[in-house]
C-alpha cells in the first residue's frame, strides 16, 4: 500500500482547476465526481479549498487502482457560505497537483 504525505500548506485552486478535476473524474468512473449542474453552480471566479484528502482504493464498491479522494470548500455563485464538494483524482494528477504546491504555486492549469 502506498502511503502519502499530508500537503503542508494549504492548496487552493481556482474553478478553471476544479473543473478540470472533475472531469478527469467522470472520465475515469470514479464515484465521487461533480455533475454538469454541480459545474454550473461554481463562481467561476472563485478559489477552492482542499480540506481533506485520503488514498481510496475502490470504483463503485470493487476494488480499482489507488486515486485520491479530495474534499473542497467551493465557492459557489450567489452565496458567501462554500459548498462541500468531494472529487476522486487520479494519482498521476494528485502527484501534479502536490508537486505545483511544494513549489509555492498558488493553481495549476489556469
């Protein structure tokens, strides 16, 4: 099993990011992925915060490669209080999105 560091900042994202995020997680079947109305709702202005995040190792309750299950603070359109979003993401992409932030990059991909 393969163990992960914790992120030692905070990573925050922009929608542009996120959106990406969540298509990667459609396209790859993962269980937890945002819906095209979930999309929609996002500020497309706004930061996301990554507030927890763990390895998971299934795809509709059989077992699948390792991926990265993340939970957001979002920033919705029309609302000052965030939505909690959860997005599975391949490892490939987490290990992109770790490394952008250990070099004290704010967002990738916009």
């Amino acid at each position: 099993m393969r163990t992960m560091r914790l992120v030692d900042k905070h990573m925050a994202i922009g929608t542009a990011t996120l959106v990406c995020l969540a298509e990667n997680a459609r396209k790859n079947k993962y269980n937890r992925q945002l819906s095209s109305e979930g999309i929609k709702s996002l500020d497309p202005d706004g930061s996301h915060i990554l507030s927890y995040h763990f390895l998971h190792g299934h795809r509709a309750g059989s077992p699948c490669e390792e991926h990265v299950r993340t939970v957001w603070l979002s920033k919705m359109k029309g609302s000052v209080l965030p939505a909690t979003i959860v997005i599975d993401i391949d490892m490939q992409t987490w290990e992109r999105l770790e490394k952008s932030f250990s070099k004290n990059t704010s967002t990738i991909g916009e």
